[in-house]
C-alpha cells in the first residue's frame, strides 16, 4: 500500500486487494485456461485482439455499471450513513490505484505479453476501483460480479467482458450470462 495511513481508514478487505495487487505479477496467465471460480460461468478468450474487443463492448461496461449500481441502490435504501461515504472513499482510493497502476506498468504489465499498454488505465483502472468499493462495502453488500473480477486479476489473467443478461433482481444478478476472461 502506498501510505500506511490508507490501512486505517480503508476496509482491511480493500487494502488485502491492493495489497495482494501489487505482488501478483499481471496478466502473467493470460491465454491459459484455468479452472474457473464456481460463481460464475466463465468463458475464455486465446488472444489480445479477442480481449479487447470484448472489452471495448458496451455489454462489458453495462454488466459493470449495473454491478455498481446494485452494491449504491442497496446502500441508499438499507445504509444510508455508509453510503454518505461513497464519495469520500472513492477519492481516498484513487491515488492508491494510481499508484499501483504506475508502478505495474512501469515494472511489468505488458511487457512480455503483447498486452496493449493503454489497457491498463483504460480498463484496469476502473476495475480496480470499482473492486475497491465492492470491498469497501462488502460488509453491507456482496458484489458477485466484482468479486470474481478480483479473483481473476489476482490470479494473473484479464477479466474483459461479460455476455449475456443481467437480472434485474439483486438476488438474481449475474446468473443470466458469462464472463469472459483472458
């Protein structure tokens, strides 16, 4: 972590995920397939082009704005006073994820993968974030969708899509489609 003052006022779940970030070497996985989590029906992809086409589909932004809207709307109806700390939190993580995406470009990603380097703070940096305040509030509300995003990163691979529908239900979210993972 890049400050130690971030480990007190930030989830212990979050600062484990930033933490476990920076030791993982990224995307080192990619192209390999792996037994997938058993949340999630996965698909795999063999290639970057692949990869980022998937990415780069509205269908993967609305499958990750729809899981941060579940984790917001529930706060809103159910903890009002952690969800006054949204923003705050938000901007407390930034620099941290910054940092971290700084410091992974610089010293790996993409280097030896063939991995287009404009991924990693256009895609990555808002998984990232996002995974923060899954974790942030998972004691409130499990985020599915965004856990498994943060297993596959940690696990070396890219997470870059999902397909198919996304319940309108809580209980329901995410069970309707795939995700795809490089």
């Amino acid at each position: 972590m890049k400050t130690e003052s971030a480990k007190n006022t930030m989830h212990s779940r979050t600062v484990a995920f930033l933490d476990d970030l920076a030791e993982v070497q990224w995307f080192s996985q990619v192209g390999k397939v792996m037994k997938p989590n058993d949340h999630i029906e996965t698909i795999f992809v063999s290639n970057w082009d692949q990869a980022v086409a998937h990415c780069t589909s509205s269908a993967s932004d609305d499958a990750s704005v729809e899981s941060l809207n579940q984790i917001s709307m529930y706060l809103h109806q159910n903890h009002r006073d952690a969800y006054q700390l949204w923003n705050t939190k938000i901007a407390e993580m930034k620099p941290h994820i910054a940092y971290l995406l700084s410091n992974k470009k610089r010293n790996e990603a993409g280097n030896e993968n063939g991995m287009p380097d404009d991924l990693i703070y256009k895609f990555s940096s808002s998984d990232m974030l996002r995974i923060c305040i899954a974790f942030e509030y998972s004691d409130f509300y499990q985020s599915r969708y965004y856990s498994e995003l943060a297993y596959w990163y940690l696990n070396g691979h890219f997470p870059c899509s999902w397909v198919g529908d996304v319940a309108e239900d809580f209980e329901d979210a995410f069970s309707l489609g795939k995700l795809v993972v490089f």
